[in-house]
C-alpha cells in the first residue's frame, strides 16, 4: 500500500514520509489508538483525525485501483481497447471518470440504439452528424423489410446519435459541471398524499440548489421520496442544458441540423438527465450521509466521554407511576447488592417508600442517588430531595436503558433479573462510569444522532465503532473490573479475546502485572504490544502498570530513575524530580523526543482520567410541558446537537429545539462549534405548542439577562414561583422571603 502515499499526500496535506509510516504500520497490524500514542516519532506526531483521514484515502484508493483493473480487463477482452482509451483510463482519477469511460464497454440491455446498428442505420448516423448533404434521397435506401418508412430510418439514426451523446465522456463531464453549479433539488407532494404525508409538508413544494441544501434537508425530502410521498426530481434549467449539448452537435443552419437537435433533445431527457439525476441523488445521499454520521459520530464521542462520578455506592432509581420505581443498591465495583421497589406517587404508600430509602441508605452506606429522566423522573427526584438525606441527587440520561435491559449482555449479566432490575442497574452504573456502560449498547439506540435510520448502516456502524475505541482508549481501562464488552474496545484486543482475559480472571484471580496478560489463551505478542499501554493495573507489582506509559519502555523510566538515584516509584508524581530529566538524554533511534515528552507527562499525573468532574445539576420548578410559559428563561441541559439546532432537555419530557440562529448573536453553520452535549445552559422560551409537543427555545435572547449560572437560574425560579404561587402568603411572609434572597 505505500506506493498509495502520493496520491494520500496529496490529497491530505500530509508528508509523504508521514502517510508512509502510518501505511507501514497498518500492514503491520496496528490499530489507529495505538498509532496517535505510541508511534508518533514515526509519523511524526499526527492524530487520530489524520491517521483515519489517511486509513479512509488508502482504502479508496484501494477501490479505485482494483475498479480500474476490472475495466482494463473488461475492455481489452472485447478486443476494444486502444491507446487513447488506455490513455482516459490513466488520466482518471474518481470512479466517475472511469465509469463515463467504460459506459460504452459495459454490457447493458438491448438499446434502441443497437437495433438501429443492427439494421444498418449507422452511416445514416453518420450521414445526419455532418449536417452537409439533404437525407431526402438519402434515407430511401435504407428502408427494407426491417425498416419500412422513412420516418423509421431516421428515427433509428437519431438514436444512434441519442447513445453518441450520452456516452461522450467530455460531453457528460462538462454536463455534470452544470448539474454541480445550477442543478436544484425540487420536490412536490404527490396526489393525496397532502394528508397521509402531512409531516413532510415543508416539502411539498420545496427547491434548493444542490450546492447549498444541507445535509439534514436532503435526508429529509428523500425519505419523503422513499416513502411514497414526494416526487423529486434534481436537474439544471433545461434550456442551460440543452444549450450546452446542441453547440457540442449542432453545426449549421442545414435542415439535417433539426435532425440532430431533436437527437440531443432525446438524449438529455431519456438518457442523460436520467442519468445525472441517479448519480447525484447518490451523490447528495452519500454527502448527507456523511455529515449526518459525523454529526452522530461527535455527538456519541461527547456522551462517551461524559463525566463520570466515578467509584462510589450508588442506590439507582427506574421510576415508574402504575408499576412503582423499582430500586437497586450498587457498591463500589458497580456490583448488584439488593434490589426492592417503592412506591412514591401513591399517598398511602409513601411513609413505606420513605422507610425503605432511609434503611437502605443506610445499610448500604449509599454515597449518591441515580434517577432515571424518563417517565416520573422529575417527581422522584423531588421525593428522594425532599427526604434531605444530604447526598446528592443525579437525573440519569436512561436512552437506551430498556434496549441493554432486553439484550443478551443483559441477560448474561443478570440471568436471575427481570428487566427492571437490569434497567435500574444500567442506570446507576452510567452515573458511576458512562462509557463503562454505554459500550454494551448498540449506538444507535443512544439516541443522540439525526436521521440515524436514514443513513448507510454499514458506514454508520464503522464510524460509531471507531469512535468508541478511539474513547475507550483515550480513557484507558482498569484491568481487573472492566467488563468483556468494555474490553473488546481495546486497542488489538476484540471480542474472542476480551472473553478469554475475563475468564482467565475468573479462574486465576485479579492481574498483578501487564506481563500476565500474555498468559492469557490466544493473546501473542502483538496484541499485547497493541493493547498493554491501554490497560490500567491499580495497586499492581509495577507502579507503570497504573499509567499509559507503555512496557516496551519500562526500561527506559527505569534508566532515568537510576540516573537521578532514586527508584521508578519516587519519580511518579515528583515535579521536582522529572524537571531534572532532559528528553534529549534519552531519544534514541527506537524512541524519539516525542515519545520521551509523553513519558514525563504521563509520570506527572499517571492514569489521569482525561474526562471533566461531574457537577450536579438542578432543573426549575416545572414539570411537565403545560408549566412551561413564552418568555421564562430557565437552566437546561444539551441533549443532541444536530446540524439544524441543539435539543435541550429543561425539565418537562419534552425537549425543546434552539434552531441554529437563536444559538449566537452570529449565525453559525454548526451548533457543534458552541455547544457540547450535557452542556448546561440557561434558555429563554420562545414558543410553545402544547398539541404537537414543541418548545422552541433561545440561548442568544438570554444574553444580557445577568452572568447567572444555570444553578442560580433554576434556584430563582424556584423562589420566584413560590412567591407568585403562593396565595395564602401573607405580606411580612413574602418581605422575610425577599429579604433572606435579597437583603434589606
């Protein structure tokens, strides 16, 4: 693959020394994580981003390559290749080029135009192109038994020249320039079908250039389209179309010349437009495709990456009205300790409810609460607070809960469980570790994406995939507790082997050294160097065993410990010390200055979690979508960032939608380069519709409102309603209230 690292270089600004090495390196079996961190003396220090970017081009090129072949061979077995078309095939240099180049070689249904050849209508073709002689007396002697009138004669000849026009390849690329620069996207609702596809009504009479629609628009007037709903169509102005053609085959004011025109006119409308307009439907498919995959693909990476609260006991709540909110009792590892159900929506039942939390806040030494947002979410949460045991309260994001709680990991986990019980502990475990958990369950089913069922589910799945291992090893896993799902994440570790690292824990107890994972069935000598620098081992034989820092490079944290006189240990964590040690020392031809920097960094603060500290978070007193008046400005949290806006979930069940404009003063083409998920923000209501379940939200319109928090947001309001609501508040009441918050 390395004689591809030109054309990559090319095309993405690397060196090709650079895009060497990471090819080399692919051919030698390893992953992209451990490319970025433990060979960046080889490529020279670039990232993940890039390396993928050069992993995506190599295969490409691949394709285009083995494409190519094909069509040589093809071409050359039909006895038709010359040097000219040999010539157009090494010129090209997209899949385009080569298909226009072998539509002629490629075997296709009986055409018109392989009649008319058959029945020897070609010269007249040929005859009509010239545009010079009159074909009066000329089509006469083409008619026989096949052909029996004139008008039949000269019809074959025009599809001859109908398929000349379709497969010129200069004709058809200069054609596809305009469909790049004045095509537009045009839809119209079908006949009734106004009321069964009233949900696509903002395309029921839509056009758009081609080269502005945004992605979100295109998936949407094509599943308009798939369904039966919409007709669409994408071409330039006809007229500019044929235009273009008729100069490339329209010679002279001879009357043949009409011939010809009518030709071209057939051409574009049965063969070309046709054409072009399947092509760049792919084409705008693929593209949104590809936005609406980046966009799912950041969107999971920030969920991923959600700050954890980290190793405590934890009593998990799935709320519920009817069925009650079952509870379960975790301890430290995220290991079910007890599970039981409470009822606290029902009056006669709630002395009982209360109980029961105080007596297993207890007995399990809980630290924190874990509420599920769903149904009855809200109220839970102000049942747990009001009880003022004084500890923390988190609402948990549960999409996707009830998916882990009915898959086979779920199962294997808990065989004795029902489904409640799954769900509850999947939710107090994503307080404790997000990505921990989040990686048991298929992406999709998170819900953080757009158009997520729309896109190609092969691509979708491949970037998702990469995007968790690229988290998983950002973070780093401990050894001896991640689970066989988190572990096949790893860099060069996979399903089979994550199952045999579990089961040889099992049999042989906790991993006290990296060393001892190659005793583990199957895992050799390159996975180990894969995936060792990965896995964390806390309170192990080796203290590097707790960090990034790599075993291949033990020895050499060993050498500079023994330079500065002191052991491996006392240089961990010691600024003082690592300060005294020059990178310059220690690079070799096997390790480089880049390495040796990550080494020191990593000795200062080893097995750093690269994730931020969770913060709690308060709603404001409402509840439901019917408390929710035009003009509050109340505190939210980030949901789902889409092209089109961000989804903020304030408190009500419904998440409200701040389009792109009402994000910044400035508008922004992507809510992405602001806003991050889990994001906390204040948002000022902007519309309501109670029928449709829509809150349209600004972030903008709360600017100049006060630098508050959104914490101090959701406490004013709290104080603001109670003062508004309370009816029966006496006057002195309402002056110790407003002075308590305010001051004399």
């Amino acid at each position: 693959m390395s004689y591809f690292a030109p054309l990559i270089a090319s095309k993405t600004n690397i060196s090709s020394r650079q895009v060497e090495s990471v090819l080399q390196l692919f051919e030698e079996g390893a992953t992209i994580p451990f490319i970025a961190r433990y060979r960046k003396d080889m490529t020279g220090g670039l990232d993940e981003v890039q390396i993928l970017q050069i992993q995506d081009e190599a295969k490409f090129l691949k394709e285009f390559t083995e494409r190519k072949a094909f069509i040589e061979k093809s071409i050359t077995e039909q006895d038709k290749m010359t040097e000219a078309i040999q010539e157009k095939i090494n010129k090209a240099t997209t899949l385009v080029e080569l298909e226009d180049i072998y539509l002629p070689y490629k075997s296709k249904r009986k055409t018109k135009a392989q009649t008319a050849r058959e029945n020897g209508l070609e010269s007249l073709a040929v005859l009509m192109l010239e545009q010079e002689k009159e074909l009066a007396g000329e089509v006469e002697k083409y008619i026989n038994e096949k052909i029996k009138t004139a008008e039949e004669a000269l019809q074959g000849a025009r599809d001859i020249i109908s398929e000349m026009v379709n497969e010129d390849v200069a004709l058809r690329a200069r054609l596809r320039k305009l469909f790049e620069e004045k095509a537009t996207l045009q839809s119209k609702v079908l006949a009734d079908k106004e009321t069964t596809g009233i949900k696509y009504k903002d395309y029921f009479d839509f056009s758009e250039p081609v080269h502005k629609i945004p992605s979100h628009r295109i998936l949407a007037a094509l599943r308009g389209f798939l369904e039966g709903f919409l007709r669409l169509s994408i071409s330039p102005i006809e007229e500019d179309a044929l235009e273009m053609l008729e100069k490339s085959f329209v010679k002279s004011m001879h009357p043949s010349a009409d011939h010809v025109k009518k030709a071209v006119k057939d051409a574009y409308r049965r063969l070309l437009q046709p054409s072009l307009e399947s092509e760049f439907r792919t084409a705008l498919k693929q593209k949104a495709d590809e936005e609406a995959i980046n966009v799912f693909a950041e969107n999971l990476r920030q969920l991923l990456l959600s700050s954890p609260l980290g190793s405590k006991r934890i009593l998990a709540i799935d709320p519920g009205y009817r069925s009650g909110c079952k509870i379960v009792c975790l301890d430290e590892s995220g290991e079910l300790k007890k599970t039981d159900l409470i009822y606290v929506h029902e009056a006669n039942r709630m002395q009982d409810s209360e109980y029961k939390i105080k007596t297993l806040v207890k007995e399990y030494l809980i630290e924190a609460f874990a509420i599920g947002d769903g149904t009855a979410g809200r109220e839970t949460e102000q049942f747990i607070k009001k009880l003022d045991l004084g500890l923390p309260v988190f609402l948990v994001n549960e999409d996707g809960a009830s998916v882990y709680s009915a898959s086979e990991t779920a199962r294997e986990e808990f065989p004795d469980q029902d489904v409640t019980v799954r769900g509850s502990v999947s939710i107090g475990r994503r307080l404790m570790d997000p990505l921990a958990e989040l990686v048991k369950i298929d992406p999709k089913s998170i819900g953080v994406g757009q158009y997520q069922h729309d896109v190609n589910a092969f691509r979708l799945k491949e970037r998702l995939d990469q995007t968790v291992v690229s988290c998983v090893n950002n973070v780093g896993v401990n050894l001896n507790t991640a689970s066989k799902h988190l572990l096949s994440y790893v860099s060069g570790i996979g399903g089979t082997l994550a199952d045999n690292i579990v089961k040889y824990r099992n049999e042989k107890g906790a991993f006290t050294n990296r060393s001892q994972l190659l005793k583990v069935p199957r895992l050799g000598g390159k996975a180990y160097e894969q995936c060792a620098g990965f896995l964390r081992i806390k309170n192990g034989h080796n203290p590097l065993d707790a960090s990034a820092v790599h075993p291949e490079t033990y020895p050499l944290v060993q050498r500079m410990a023994a330079d500065l006189g002191v052991d491996v240990q006392a240089i961990i964590s010691n600024e003082e010390l690592l300060k005294k040690i020059d990178p310059k020392k220690y690079a070799s031809e096997q390790f480089g200055e880049l390495t040796i920097k990550d080494i020191l960094n990593e000795l200062r603060k080893p097995g750093l979690d690269p994730r931020s500290e969770l913060e709690q978070f308060e709603f404001a007193n409402i509840y439901k979508i019917e408390d929710v008046q035009v003009g509050m400005i109340v505190p939210g949290s980030v949901t789902n960032l889409t092209r089109f806006g961000a989804f903020i979930d304030i408190g009500v069940k419904q998440d409200g939608l701040v389009h792109v404009s009402e994000i910044a003063h400035k508008y922004i083409s992507d809510p992405g380069e602001v806003l991050k998920l889990g994001q906390k923000v204040n948002v000022k209501i902007m519309e309501v519709d109670i029928v449709r379940k829509r809150i349209a939200l600004s972030i903008k319109q709360t600017e100049g409102a006060g630098d508050r928090s959104p914490k101090s947001v959701a406490r004013s309001y709290r104080f603001e309603k109670k003062v508004s609501e309370s009816a029966e508040m006496s006057v002195n009441d309402a002056l110790r209230l407003l002075k308590k918050k305010f001051g004399k």
